[in-house]
C-alpha cells in the first residue's frame, strides 16, 4: 500500500521534525537513561541520523488533520571526560504530536508536543494514509443515516427511493458514467 501522507508528511515536513526533535534531546538529555552505554561521563549529544517511523493520522476540528509521528533518532553521545574520546551509537524513538490544516492546503505543521515514545497512539477518529475515515463495521447504518438527515430527509420521512443522482447533487458531488 501507498504511503501517501506519510510520503508528504516526509518530504515537506523532515526539516521541521527533525529540528524540533534536535531542540528536544537538548533540553531533555540530562532525563535520559544513559546507564546501558557505558561512559565515564555523558559529554556532547549530536543527531546522526533521523528517520520517520510510523504515523497515525487522525481528524482535527473542521479543517484539521491530526497526526502523531514516531521518529526514530540515532544518537552519538560522546563521553564527558577529558580524558576519554569513547563515543557511543544509540537510537531513540520520540513521539511528536503534529497538526496541519485544509485552510493552507496541508502546508504548514504545527508541532504541539514532544516526548520519548512509549507506545502507539489511541486515535478517536481514525484516517488511512489517503485520509479516509475509517469505518467500522456497526458504524455504516448511523453514518448513512446522518448523511441522509443532513442532505436527503425526505427519503427517511416518506419511505422514497433514494435518486444517486439528486443525492451526490446535494452532497456536491458530480456521477461521471463510464462504459466498461
């Protein structure tokens, strides 16, 4: 399956992820657990790689998007000692809550939080990776309903047939008839 936001996500946003989490292994290292890389000191920290991991979208309010990015750091830390010139690899995985809006086109993102990653999000409104709601099963009869309240009550009130085409009029949908 095509990654497509994921893939948008990647390349119009990596700067700004990557930026913020920069910011926030510096101002967070001095709470990370170190213990298992076997330094006499905890001396620089640098970012020598980064990558996106995962990413759960969901729906904002109107024109939101939410989405939360699991983003992999590889990690240099370098021993504080004078003496010693050790260095050490380890990769850290953060979680960064983002949104973006339909307003600009998806083209800005706003980083609201950042912290170590624990587990995968709990979405409420879930979205696929070509931002389509996901449905479930016990959930088709309500939603048709509300579709039907909304934009056809007529049909709900009398019974009528529903007519595809005075339906995606007022959903402002056009049919196109293709020949197979």
């Amino acid at each position: 399956m095509k990654k497509a936001f994921t893939d948008y996500v990647k390349n119009t946003f990596y700067d700004a992820l990557y930026r913020e989490a920069e910011y926030f292994i510096e101002s967070n290292s001095d709470s990370f657990d170190f213990d298992e890389l076997d330094l006499h000191t905890i001396g620089d920290i640098e970012i020598e790689d980064a990558e996106i991991k995962q990413i759960w979208i969901q729906e904002g309010k109107e024109n939101e998007i939410k989405y939360d990015v699991a983003f992999s750091v590889n990690l240099i830390v370098k021993d504080g000692h004078r003496h010693y010139d050790d260095e050490k690899y380890l990769e850290k995985w953060l979680l960064l809550k983002c949104a973006s809006t339909f307003d600009n086109d998806l083209k800005t993102i706003d980083i609201s939080y950042v912290d170590e990653f624990v587990s995968k999000s709990r979405l409420e409104r879930p979205l696929s990776e070509t931002l389509i709601p996901f449905i479930k099963g016990d959930d088709y009869e309500k939603i048709a309903d509300s579709i039907l309240r909304e934009h056809y009550p007529e049909v709900l009130k009398y019974g009528a047939i529903i007519e595809p085409k005075v339906l995606a009029d007022r959903l402002g949908l056009n049919i196109l008839e293709k020949c197979i």
